[in-house]
C-alpha cells in the first residue's frame, strides 16, 4: 500500500516559521500533554525552572497564567527566550485561555494532542474520582474551543492523535524534530521514543488525587493503630479497616503525633475501636487502606498475635 495512504495521525496547519520559536502543548487534562512534554524534554527542549517529570509542567509560569498575573508571566516568557533557544511549556488548562497564551507569548508554534473524549473522561475518574458523562461533555467542549482559535488564528500548529503517536512513536518523534527546528543527538533521539508508552507507572501514580501513604502501627484485641495521609491534597485521609478481607468500618485520620507533625506539618494519625462486642482474635488479619486507595498502608496486613 502506498505511503500516501497511511493515515499516521500527524498535521501540520497554519502560518509556516523557520524561527526557533518557543513550543506550546495543548491538549485536556489526561489527554496526553505530558507524553508530549516529556518527548520534547527528551530531545533537549527546556521545558521551563519547574518543569519535573513525570509531568513536565512548569509550575512557575503556569501559577502565573491561572492567577492571571499576565505581566508576570509575560516577562517570564521573556526570560526563557533570552536564556534558550527553543523552549517549551505544557498546562493542559490553557486549554480554556488559549486567547491569553497567544497575548502574552506573541510568535508561538502549538502542537495540539487529541485523545478520545471517553478515554481521558475514565482516567479521570479513576485519578480524580470525577464522573464519566460530565468529564467526555468537558473534554468535547475543550476540543471544540481549540478548533475556533485555530480557526481564528493563523497560528502554526501539529496536530496530533493520541493513539497515532503511541502506535508509531518513531515517527512522532521524526516530526517533532522537524516541527520545532531541533538537532538532538541519536541518543536523545532514543530517549525520546522510549519514553512514548501507553499508561506509564510514574505519571498514573504521579497524577491520582487519591494517591496517600500511611502505616499499620500495631493491632490490639480492640483496635488499630497507624497513620495515613493524602499526598496530593491536603484533607484528612479516610481509613478503611477490614477483618479477614470484610470492611468492619472507616476511621478519619487526624489526630495529633509529635512525630508526624515534625514531618507532614499536620495531624494524620488515627485509632480505629472495634464496634460492639466485636474483638480482633489470634489469627485474624486485619488490613488499613484509604479508601479509593489502589493499595494497603504500609506494613498491612497485620496478623493478630
């Protein structure tokens, strides 16, 4: 079959510029802006002071555009191009300001990733705890938003298909190079097209608001014992206890501990009681997990001695 024929989910639209120029990714949350960020990490594009993976977001100018503190974040923009020839920035809610983003950057090549609106609705409900039909609606309305500025502007764009790019992450990175003008070296190269995966550990952990650590201290004949905390938001985390794998109840953690509070500068402890004439017996295992965790405190189960 010919090559021509082969759909590989790359387009390139808009005003053509030879000038190294400062790269903008836009996409919805969960959409795939931080597989783009890392790839252009990857072949040496700055990314911006507080850009970590596995996100690759620039919380410094991004703070500045959501408090829209546009002055400040304008003479930012100026800083990273006087300091690097080509640069980028990723914050999937620019989605929803992009008029902002065109005022303060001026000349700006975008590259536009596009996910299934059902795709990104279910990740975000596993790692945000949102609801399927409002977050697909959400995500239609964002993709609609983008095709109005860039029917609008004459801004140079790539647009690009998730699953395209996963499929042949080898030619998602040929384009990327050629698109913003780069001259990465082989192993950048390879760099950049392993990081290309379907659902990496790193960002999943990374992104889930209900990620939360915590440990198992002891069981008594009556109680459990241990701490617990969210990692990503800072609400008291809700410990589920169960016996012999049934739920017997939920317990909120925070209660003050010297220990804790030297660490995480807040109360996360807790003492789960056993309800009614309910005892913890030799043998029984008891395990703790904050509830919508995927995993087991630490140090759980405990088998009653």
């Amino acid at each position: 079959m010919s090559k021509e024929l082969v759909n590989k989910g790359i387009s390139i639209i808009g005003a053509h510029d030879e000038r190294k120029i400062p790269v903008v990714v836009v996409g919805a949350a969960r959409g795939g802006t931080s597989m783009v960020a890392g790839a252009l990490a990857k072949l040496g594009v700055f990314m911006g002071d507080q850009a970590l993976p596995p996100v690759f977001e620039d919380v410094r100018l991004s703070e500045k555009f959501e408090s829209k503190d546009f002055i400040a974040a304008g003479n930012i923009v100026s800083e990273y191009s006087s300091s690097h020839e080509c640069w980028g920035w990723k914050r999937p809610s620019s989605i929803g300001y992009l008029s902002d983003v065109e005022r303060v950057f001026g000349r700006v090549r975008y590259i536009f990733i596009y996910k299934d609106i059902f795709s990104i609705s279910q990740r975000n409900a596993i790692s945000m705890r949102s609801e399927i039909l409002p977050g697909m609606q959400r995500a239609l309305n964002q993709y609609a938003g983008t095709l109005a500025f860039l029917n609008e502007t004459s801004a140079q764009a790539m647009l690009l298909s998730y699953d395209k790019v996963l499929a042949d992450p080898v030619n998602f990175v040929d384009s990327l190079v050629a698109f913003c003008r780069l001259t990465p070296s082989a192993d950048q190269i390879k760099s950049a097209v392993d990081f290309v995966r379907p659902d990496p550990q790193d960002y999943l952990e990374a992104s889930r608001i209900t990620k939360a650590q915590g440990w198992i201290d002891k069981v008594s004949s009556r109680a459990v014992y241990g701490w617990a905390r969210y990692v990503h938001k800072d609400v008291p985390a809700v410990v589920e206890i169960f016996l012999n794998d049934v739920s017997i109840g939920k317990v909120v953690a925070e209660i003050p501990r010297a220990d804790l509070l030297a660490k995480f500068n807040k109360p996360c402890a807790f003492t789960y009681e056993a309800p009614g004439e309910l005892d913890f017996k030799k043998g029984d295992v008891v395990r703790a997990r904050v509830l919508y965790e995927v995993r087991d405190l630490n140090n759980s189960p405990l088998t009653v001695e």
